[in-house]
C-alpha cells in the first residue's frame, strides 16, 4: 500500500514538472553545474576514500534498506546495490562525511550540492528501467572505479532515454534521472561511483517554490524516520 502511494504520489510531482520543464535527459554542464570540473578533476582522490569504504562494503546498507519503496529497483534480483550517504537533501551525515574528508570538503563547498553518495554496484546486478521522482534536482554521476569488459570497455551498461552509456573511471554525466534510464553490471567486479543530487537552475518560480517545498517535506521526512543517524558508519 505504501509502495503504491509513493508511486502515485511520484507519478503527479513528474506530471507537473513535465508540464514545465522541458529540457533533454542529458544536460551541458558548463552551464547547469560548472562545480562538474572541481570533483571530476579530483576523482581519483574520491576514488582511494571510496576504495577504503569498500573493505566494509558488507556493512553499508542495500537501497531498499534506506528506502523500502525502492525495493523494486534495489531488492529485485537479489544482488547487492548499496550506497554510503554523505548528505541527503540538504541534511549531512556528520560522520558518514568524516570518513571521507576530501569528498565533504567539495560538497561543503557547493550549496547547489543536496545529496552525495558513494554507490556500490554489486557483481551482475541489474537494475530495472525506471524514472526518477523530482524534476527539481539534477544527477551528477562520476565514475571511480568501474570493471572493464574483455575488450577494454567499461563492463557497466546505463540506457537513459534509449541512449547507451558507457563510462568509465574519471568520466561523469549530468543527467535527469526522471528519463527512463537502467543500469546492468555486467562483470564480478564492483562498480563504484559518486552520485550528486544537484539543485536544478533556471526553474520557472512556480517549480522552484514547489521544488523548495518538496525538498522541505523530505528533509522533515528523513528526520521523522531517523535516516541521518541510522545510517551513519
């Protein structure tokens, strides 16, 4: 019941953005986030402190542990897809962000920056087609250590609005994750990436007051469940 209102309730707030943003699922960063060259230019500084959270990579919590209602993405094939929160929506992880000094000084530095994550793509995990909720932010992702493919490209496949991706480490996309996009690993190996919730520019004023408060009744959403200190490691 729960899972289903969610959905619904995602399916409007898409809706309404849709009728007022109309800009590609891939977007030029130079102009909506040119902090993009600061934290690709330093990746693989962020890749050795994601190397070091890997050895505990059994202890970081699977998706569908932090949010029930992405089990259907996350908790579908039984393999693992696991994610190391620094910030979410604008709330820091005081300690999350310790173990990662390099990475939180960048974030701390870029207000435009609501959530920071080290994503742990399990060996063969796939992850089924779906759409991002919020139109409001932009997703920033960064490649830090990615499995390569017999041939030499990168073993980790994500079709975003019928296009083909493939990018290895250093190389990044900013991209709207409310475009049908999937993702399979195709190798044992662990994928590793950051991921930036970015706070989208140039909205109308009606969407940026309604992505304002959207971002308001999340953030009393992960206070109300406990997630900023349940999932501190």
């Amino acid at each position: 019941m729960a899972m289903r209102l969610y959905q619904r309730i995602t399916d409007i707030i898409r809706a309404a953005y849709s009728r007022r943003i109309a800009t590609p699922a891939v977007l030029d960063a130079a102009s909506y986030f040119p902090a993009s060259v600061t934290f690709s230019g330093t990746w693989e500084a962020l890749r050795a402190e994601a190397l070091t959270l890997a050895e505990g990579f059994s202890q970081i919590p699977r998706f569908h542990e932090i949010m029930e209602e992405q089990a259907p993405i996350s908790d579908n094939d039984g393999r693992d897809w696991r994610l190391f929160i620094l910030k979410a929506y604008g709330i820091e992880l005081a300690h999350n962000m310790a173990r990662c000094p390099r990475l939180a000084a960048l974030v701390r530095g870029r207000p435009e920056v609501l959530s920071a994550s080290i994503t742990f793509l399990g060996p063969r995990k796939h992850i089924p087609k779906h759409h991002g909720p919020f139109r409001g932010v932009l997703r920033f992702y960064l490649g830090l250590s990615v499995p390569q493919a017999a041939d030499g490209e990168p073993a980790v496949l994500m079709v975003l609005d019928g296009r083909s991706y493939r990018l290895g480490d250093g190389k990044w996309l900013l991209w709207d994750d409310t475009y049908s996009h999937e993702v399979w690993n195709e190798s044992d190996d662990i994928r590793i990436a950051l991921f930036l919730d970015i706070w989208r520019p140039y909205m109308p004023l009606d969407m940026w007051l309604m992505s304002k408060a959207i971002l308001a009744i999340t953030q009393l959403g992960i206070l109300w469940r406990g997630l900023a200190q349940k999932y501190q490691h």
